[in-house]
C-alpha cells in the first residue's frame, strides 16, 4: 500500500459546535472539504454516504468515502446541520493567511 504524508494544508482539521457537533474536513485549494461528521445526539448507526453500514465508528457518524463534498453540498446533503457548516465556513475565512483569502462572488447588477 503506498501511503502519502499530508502536507500541512492538507492535513484534517476538526471544527465543533457549541452543542457537539464535529466536522472533519481537509483544504483542497481553497475549499474546505468535509471528510466525516459526527453529531453525539444522533443515536444511528454510523454510516458511510450514502447508506453502507459502518459498525466500527460510534453512532451518529457519517463519513464521505472518496466523495469528500465542499460545504456547500454537504448543506445539501444534510441540510440539518447548518450551524456545522457555518462554523466549517467561518474556520475556513478566519485565517486567510492559513488557509488563503476567501473566494467571494462578485455582486451581480
């Protein structure tokens, strides 16, 4: 198996919510993109994305495989965890120095 060392910009970071809720997410350019969630109040079983069983992981975990979404598809896919992604995004813009400066859309007229 080849393994490749993370570069400090692609090495996970974890972001949590007042109330416990965790993402695990890693920078690709400038995006964050969320690897797992873990939300202690959800007593299902953990899961890969969409439905594959995963019995080792505690309950209320989802993980996203190789299909790692940027926050705005996991809004998307679990739109129940907005204050997540809220915060995901506000760690992602707090540190442009880290992370490089945020991409905005221009305002259209």
């Amino acid at each position: 198996m080849l393994v490749r060392q993370l570069s400090d910009r692609e090495s996970l970071r974890r972001t949590k919510t007042d109330d416990g809720q965790q993402a695990t997410w890693r920078l690709v350019g400038q995006e964050a993109k969320i690897v797992s969630v873990l939300v202690p109040s959800d007593a299902r079983p953990a899961y890969v994305w969409p439905h594959e069983p995963m019995p080792a992981a505690p309950p209320g975990t989802v993980a996203f495989g190789a299909d790692c979404p940027d926050i705005a598809e996991a809004r998307l896919r679990l739109p129940k965890l907005g204050r997540l992604w809220d915060a995901v995004r506000d760690k992602l813009w707090e540190s442009p120095r880290e992370y490089g400066p945020p991409i905005r859309k221009a305002a259209t007229r």
